[in-house]
C-alpha cells in the first residue's frame, strides 16, 4: 500500500486488476467522468481490495464490492486483510463501496473519483467486516 500512496495513485472507475493498476473506465457521465477518471491508472474500490489481499495472501477474491460482501463470512475483531464495508453504503445486502484492514487500526482505501490511494484509521462503528483469509 505504502508504494500505491507514494506513487500518488488515483482512483480509476472500473481500473486495476489482481495484477495492479489499469486504466479506469467511463461511467456514462457520472461522477468518474467528471473527474476524468476514466483517463487515469489506477484502482477503484474493489479491485484495490481484491490487489491487495492477492499480493498478501495469495487469495483471489471476487471483483465487485457487492461480490466481495458475499464472499467474505462475518468477523467481529479486524484482523490483518479482513475486508471493510460502510454500513452507510450497504442497501438489502448489495455493498457499493469497501476498504481493507491493513492492521494496528489501519485501512487502505480507493476514496472515490477524484481521490487517491489512501489509508486511514478504522472507523469504530458504523462498519462490516468480512473476513476472506483463514
């Protein structure tokens, strides 16, 4: 993760892959095009999370946020690559946004057009957490 931030890499809508960064894609004029994120290198958040539980733990997790919910069973302490939905952004079990628990009360994240790659401290409520490691 560290790598990603110090690379400054952007959000990318429909960017990245289990292998890295890619080029984002058009959302139809929704709020990736507008920050030009279809032209950028980059992650969004599911293929972020899927990246880097892959380069982690050599697990290959679903591509979606919504696939990623379902795939992930529930966990109630965060442990290290345990995936992180907002309960805010979860509508009848379809999740639209994940981070990832890096660990020591860390997450890395794809904030959303416009953004960059960051981390920042798990928030201590309002959240899910799946867990996708044994």
């Amino acid at each position: 993760v560290a790598e990603l931030i110090g690379l400054r890499t952007p959000y990318a809508w429909g960017g990245g892959k289990i292998t890295g960064p890619s080029r984002g894609m058009s959302d139809a004029g929704g709020p990736a095009d507008r920050a030009g994120d279809f032209n950028k290198i980059g992650f969004d958040a599911g293929s972020l999370e899927q990246y880097l539980i892959f380069r982690a733990f050599q697990i290959e997790i679903p591509r979606t946020p919504s696939d990623q919910f379902r795939f992930g069973r529930p966990a109630t302490e965060p442990q290290a690559g345990d995936l992180v939905f907002f309960d805010d952004r979860i509508v009848a079990g379809w999740a639209e946004y994940v981070a990832t628990y890096l660990g020591r009360g860390c997450i890395a994240e794809a904030g959303g057009p416009g953004r960059l790659i960051s981390m920042r401290a798990l928030p201590a409520t309002g959240i899910q957490l799946r867990r996708v490691v044994s």
